[in-house]
C-alpha cells in the first residue's frame, strides 16, 4: 500500500510513498504493518498532513528524526481483509507472478511488478528480457486469477 520513503523534520515524522488512488487513501486503514518480508510490526498513525503529492504521518513510538530514519524504505501494508472488494475482482497485489502469455501461447514471462505512467498503468513483465507492456484493453485480453495467467496481444519480439 506504501513505503516509508525519508524522515521529515526532527520530531518522528517520517514521508511515505503511496501507492493509493488517493494520496491519504492509506490513512482509511489501522492498523499500519511496516516491515519487510523478514518481519512486519504493527504501528498506529498518531497525526498526519498531505504535502502536495506526498503523505506525512507521525507514528507512535517513533519521536525523533534518528528512529524515523531507521524505517526508510520500509513497506506499508494492511490486512488484505480489511480492504473493500476490488473494482475488477483483483489488485495490482494479486497479478504479482503470474505468467504472461500471449495470444498464440507464447510464454513471455512473469510479472514482476507494475507502474503507472501517468497515462497507464503497465506491467513490468520479466523473462528472458523485461518488456513493458500497457495494462489496457487494447493489449491485456484477460486476467486468470485461478489459472495464474494473464493473456495478452502482444507478440514476443516487441
């Protein structure tokens, strides 16, 4: 849902990178798990601000800029329960790892992560080579949440 990307000021704030439609969609959700894959503490929001595009929070416990800094680069989570259905049956979450395939069953690799351009989102797509391809209509045919598939209109030299 976010990372904590830099402290800011001196008092525990700290700046996060949301990955929210909203920049404090996040703050709809406690309590906060920030960690990494080797573990994940749950941390409550004390204050928050919005700074143009950025969210800044105060986390509890966390109150001066030294103990800001050691969470940089920590992730933001929230129990997957607790988020409301998703629009399309699925979040960007769920399309980690699948395969990529194209029209003719060409295997062109698993999806490693996704971005949004500003104009689209887009599937990082790692293999043999990384491709980058828009995650629209006109080039994602379907997504197969049971099969783990993604079939899309895309041929494999491009």
């Amino acid at each position: 849902m976010g990372r904590i990307a830099a402290p800011f000021g001196i008092k525990g704030w700290v700046k996060i990178q949301t990955f929210t439609a909203d920049v404090d969609g996040l703050l709809d959700y406690t309590p906060w798990w920030v960690g990494r894959a080797s573990g994940w503490e749950a941390w409550t929001v004390e204050e928050s601000a919005v700074h143009g595009v950025t969210l800044v929070v105060k986390l509890t416990g966390v109150d001066d800029r030294e103990a800001a800094a050691r969470l940089r680069g920590m992730e933001v989570a929230v129990p997957r329960a607790a988020l409301p259905e998703a629009d399309d049956g699925y979040y960007w979450a769920d399309l980690i790892g699948l395969d990529v395939k194209n029209r003719d069953g060409v295997m062109l690799g698993t999806v490693e992560s996704l971005m949004d351009n500003g104009a689209q989102s887009v599937l990082v797509v790692g293999g043999e080579r990384e491709r980058l391809i828009p995650f629209v209509e006109a080039h994602v045919d379907g997504v197969d949440l049971v099969t783990r598939e993604i079939r899309v209109n895309w041929h494999p030299d491009d």
